[in-house]
C-alpha cells in the first residue's frame, strides 16, 4: 500500500471537497477499506455533535491525562540568548509523557462509541504504542501494535512498556522494517478484521476523516495555549515553534492560530545528517507531492516514485511524509517549515536539560533549537512560545549513545 502517484495523476478538481486541504488529503485506499473510513467518518461526525462524548472526553483529559498543561516561562534560557521571552508550553507533562495522549483517549472514546472492542496501532518510536496501550487498558479493550523489528530493537524500553500494559506486539520484518512498513501490516490487518476493530492512527497521516480528527483531538493544545499568554502577557505570540514528525503536535499547537495573520507559525522537520536523500526527513526540502499510507502530501520519494528512506536521531520524526493539512499551510505560505539537524537538536537537550532542568524529547529537542536559533534575532518585546511536545526519559538510550557527557 506504499504506492505513489506523481503530481500529474493528481487533479486539483477536489479541491472544496472534505477531507481536501488544498489539493491535499482525500483518501487513496483499496476498495475494501471505503466502507470503514465512511463508518468512521460517519460516527465521529455524530459524536462531535453530541456533548456527552465531549464532556467525557474533556473529564478525562483533565483528571487522567493532567490538561490543561502549564505555559512555562524558560527564563534561563531566556536570559542566555538574550532576545525573545522564551514559554514552553508543557505537553511533556501528560500521562505516558507526549501529547499522543490527547488523540488516543478521543479515539478510544470513538472505538467504544462504535462496538469495536480490539484496536490496532502502528508504532515507531514506540510512544504512540504506549499511548494506545495505555488507553485499551483504561477502557478494557484488545490491543494489537504492529512494530517495525529494526524499531523494536532501537525501542525495547516501550516494547516491554506495551507488553506490560497488556498489549500484544506483532513485529513486522518487510522493508526496511520501521515505521512505514508497520503502518502497511496494521492496514492489512484492518482490511481482515474491520467489523470488530478500529484503526487508531497516530498522527495527522492517513486516509480522510484521520487527518481531520487527530487534528481536532489536538487543537486543545493551541486553545489552551492562547488562553494562557493572553493571561501571562495580555497579547499573542510573535511565533509558535513545534516538531513535525507526521503534524500533530504542531497542527494541535497552530490549528487556534491559524486566522491569528500576525502569529508566525513555524513548523521544525528532521534535517538529520545532511541533505542527500536518505539522510533526514526534511519533506519540505527534499520532497514532492505524492500519494503514501492513503493521503496525498509531500512525500520524499525517488524520481520513479520509490518512498526514500529517512535518517533522524528522533525516532519520531522519522517519516517519508507529512500531514496533508501542513502541505496546504506551506503552499499557502500561512506556516513556515525549517529544518533542524541531528546535531542542533542534542546540542539543544543539553542546553534545555542545563538551562531549565527539562529533558526534552529529541523530537521536540528540534523545536528548542530552532528557538534558541532565532530567539537572539528578535527583540526583548518579542514572544517565543515552543511547543515541546514530549519528555526525553524515552530517549536515554540513544542520549547514552550520542552524547559525550564529560565533555558536553
Ligand atoms: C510522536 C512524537 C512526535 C512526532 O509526531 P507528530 O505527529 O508530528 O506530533 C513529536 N514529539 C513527540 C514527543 C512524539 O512522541
């Protein structure tokens, strides 16, 4: 299911359609899966409508995932790079430590709304299995996640973390045996056992409606988000910094400000190693618009139209693609996409970690670089808030290994 189609053989005529973002979206799935994305689209319509699936919803982002998260001044770092006032808004400090949290209690919610009792994920890093874990044990569900064996291997903390939380992980061996070939395994599987189970995706990827409804389980982020500095500074920020694996965090912590013009919105990709293909997954620089896993976005691929492999020191931010609704903000121009390397991104866990005395995740390690990178360019009246969407105990591992401590 990892096929391609290049620009030409994708109109521009669904460009109103729902689902589309631009001429980005829809849904490229075999005909099997049509129905279950229309049930899917169906019930998640219904239960936006009713506000008994909202005040659950929100009671348990309160009470069992710690929302609303804090607005942070790093004052620290503020200090050491002498320009903007740097917050961070805390998504590191939810339960199973990421934002993943928020779209998996939405769509556990939805499964149990619709009689599915099992639950298939696909996994990377592994927090998005956890995540998922964590809620088929709240909600007393089946749960199977499809792993790639090179990941497992690079994540066995949170595969055992998933196994103790009662789920079962299926590691896949086809491709290159990550990410993108797990989330292939996870669509067969849904295609064999639709009637009693549902697909929780774990970004803003996919076919329609996912894309939308990641979305939106996310966008309490940003509403929190503008609530809090208009509290703490009775005005908006000059930008918004956040990751972009697949596009959640960000699209969560932008989506409010999207109508806000004068609020930049910068979306910070994996610039990895270098800028060869194969050596980062920076879409916007290296990219293409294509078809991969049901939607069409930027997608790195060969001039045939082979998805590239990708490099990043964050697992999570290790995808050929991104989501569809970042493709329309970036043609549009709305949001600003750059990239972080490898290099930036350690340099700034440590920085963070002695600054501050927060471990970021590497993948929002990324967004505190390109913060500390612009924050001296601007001016002490100027707003930085950084989005830092996980914590780095995930990540001790491969810390241990990259980083030279006694000489850091
Ligand atoms: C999964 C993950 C990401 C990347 O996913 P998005 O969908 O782009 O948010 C970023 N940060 C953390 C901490 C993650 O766990």
């Amino acid at each position: 299911m990892a096929t391609t189609k290049t620009e030409q053989t994708v109109s521009n005529t669904h460009m109103n359609m729902p689902g589309r973002f631009g001429a980005y979206g829809g849904r490229y799935v075999p005909e099997t899966l049509m129905a279950a994305l229309e049930e899917l689209e169906q019930s998640y319509a219904e239960a936006q409508a009713d506000p008994a699936f909202h005040a659950e919803l929100d009671s348990l982002l309160a009470d069992y995932a710690g929302r609303p998260t804090p607005l942070y001044l790093a004052k620290r770092l503020t200090e050491q790079l002498g320009g903007a006032k740097i917050y961070l808004k805390r998504e590191d400090l939810l339960h199973t430590g990421a934002h993943k949290i928020n779209n998996c209690l939405g769509q556990g919610l939805l499964a149990r709304r619709m009689g599915k009792h099992r639950i298939i994920a696909e996994t990377g890093a592994g927090q998005h299995g956890v995540a998922t874990a964590t809620v088929c044990a709240l909600f007393g569900m089946d749960c199977v996640v499809y792993m790639g064996e090179e990941d497992m291997r690079r994540q066995e903390l949170n595969v055992y973390r998933m196994r103790l939380l009662g789920a079962e992980v299926r590691g896949v061996s086809s491709g290159s045996k990550t990410l993108k070939d797990a989330i292939n395994e996870a669509m067969r599987d849904w295609v064999t056992n639709v009637r009693t189970t549902h697909y929780l995706l774990g970004s803003v990827l996919g076919a329609h409606p996912y894309p939308t409804m990641v979305r939106d389980f996310h966008k309490v982020t940003g509403k929190e988000l503008k609530r809090q500095i208009l509290e703490k500074e009775g005005r908006l920020p000059t930008a918004i910094v956040a990751c972009v694996g697949g596009g959640s965090n960000s699209i969560g912590a932008f989506y409010e400000f999207i109508p806000e013009r004068q609020v930049r919105l910068i979306g910070v990709e994996a610039g990895g190693r270098g800028k060869a293909l194969g050596s980062h997954a920076a879409r916007f620089e290296g990219g293409s618009p294509g078809v991969l896993q049901g939607t069409y976005s930027y997608v790195l691929q060969d001039d045939a139209g082979q998805i590239s492999l990708t490099h990043s020191v964050s697992a999570g931010l290790d995808y050929a693609s991104i989501g569809p609704e970042h493709a329309a903000l970036h043609d549009s121009g709305r949001a600003e996409y750059v990239s972080a390397s490898d290099a930036a991104a350690l340099d700034a866990t440590v920085r963070l970690a002695r600054t501050e005395g927060i471990l970021p995740a590497l993948g929002s390690a990324h967004a505190v670089a390109e913060a500390i990178r612009i924050a001296p360019t601007l001016s002490s009246h100027d707003i930085l808030v950084v989005n830092l969407s996980g914590r780095g105990d995930k990540d001790m591992g491969i810390l241990a290994r990259e980083l030279n401590l006694q000489g850091a």
